[in-house]
C-alpha cells in the first residue's frame, strides 16, 4: 500500500461548526486542535449568536446586541477568536465575508487547504435572529457586504508562509469603512429594539462599539503596514 501511496489524493479534513462551539461551548478543543499543528482546516460559520437552539448570546455576541439572556444589550465585548489563532504564529487564519468578496472567501478556503499546518477560517454569516430590517434573510447577501463596509466586520488573511519568503504574514483585505457603523446596526432589530426601550443606554453602548471598532481597524492597519 505504501508504494503506491502517490496514487492517493492528499485527505482534506475539515472542521465546519458555528461561533457558538467555536467561542464558547467548543473552544476548548477547538484550541486544543490548533495547538497540535495538525494539518486540519476548520471553518467558523459566524452568526454571533447560538442559532440552533433560539439566539442565545454566545462570545461571539457583539457588545449592544439583544439576544436571549441579553435582552438589555450585551455587556461586554465579542472575543477576537482570529487574533487568538495569530498568537500562535504557525496556524493560517483568515475572516472573510461572502457578500462582500465572494473571489476572497474562495482564496481564503483555497489557502487553508494548500496550507501544511492547522489553519482556521472565520466566515460572517447573516441569521434570522439579527432581524435584517429590509428584505429578511432574502438581502442576506446585502447585509454581509454592508457589515464589512460599515467596519463592522473586517476581512485578513494570516498567512504563516509568507515569513519565510521575508514577506509580512498578515493582510488586510477590507477597505476603510465607507458607511457609519451606526447605519448598519440601525438596519437590525437585534441592535435597533433597544433604541426603542432603553434609547439612553443603546446610545451609550452603541458609542462603546463604535470606538472600539474602530480602534480594531485601526492596530489591523498598522499590522499590515509593518515589515
């Protein structure tokens, strides 16, 4: 078997699950898998909150959203599950968005697959649960390109390789935020319906996001730029 093992295609193991095992429930294998330097790729299907049982708010969950067992707006920031991954130096990391670049989910996909090593690849995925105001789940699409030009989302690739070659491991693959964040958080009910019932405190968390946003944008362009 072994001498004809040329004639065997490479096995391609993925891991697919959403940010509820992978941030919260699940990240304790998840991080256990990464730290083994395995050839595996796994896949984030990122929705910020527990969508197969009801909405729960998950580590994913964005500060100001209201979800189950957060229905006054969660508290606390969402966890940076592609920056803990980077930590590690050896493991592909990639965030990427369909309706914002379709060509770059594709390359990020192909990337972690060509990739000897743990790579991980986290997808923004629209949900029901965010109550997208205008056209539902049908502008689906819409309201993932929407997330990255508003700055709410951002698209990078690390790409351990590219050190070797002397070159800088991380690219920045979104553009500067084009729309006010608050345009697209008014666009969801999971952020507009506490406007509606605590607009005082909405206003102050919303505040919150934004600078923290756009301090993230911020240090992920000063990660790009340096040699």
């Amino acid at each position: 078997m072994k001498k004809r093992q040329d004639l065997f295609a490479k096995p391609s193991v993925w891991i697919m699950g959403g940010d509820g095992w992978a941030y919260d429930i699940g990240y304790g294998g998840l991080d256990h898998v990464l730290a083994m330097n395995r050839n595996v790729n796994i896949l984030v299907l990122d929705t910020e909150v527990y969508s197969n049982t009801g909405g729960q708010a998950s580590k994913s969950t964005p500060l100001g959203s209201v979800a189950k067992f957060a229905f006054d707006g969660k508290k606390t920031q969402k966890k940076d599950l592609g920056k803990i991954a980077m930590a590690y130096g050896n493991v592909y990391v990639a965030t990427a968005s369909m309706g914002y670049d379709k060509p770059g989910v594709v390359r990020a996909l192909k990337e972690a697959e060509e990739y000897d090593g743990p790579s991980i690849v986290i997808v923004y995925a629209t949900c029901i649960a965010h109550g997208i105001q205008k056209g539902g789940m049908g502008m689906s699409q819409d309201e993932q390109k929407k997330a990255v030009e508003s700055g709410f989302w951002v698209n990078y690739r690390y790409d351990p390789r590219r050190s070797f070659e002397g070159k800088n491991p991380f690219q920045l693959d979104s553009k500067e935020p084009t729309i006010p964040l608050k345009e697209f958080l008014k666009g969801e009910v999971r952020f507009n319906s506490l406007l509606k019932t605590d607009p005082e405190e909405a206003a102050l968390l919303q505040d919150e996001l934004q600078n923290h946003y756009q301090k993230r944008f911020e240090e992920y362009k000063k990660m790009a730029s340096e040699e």
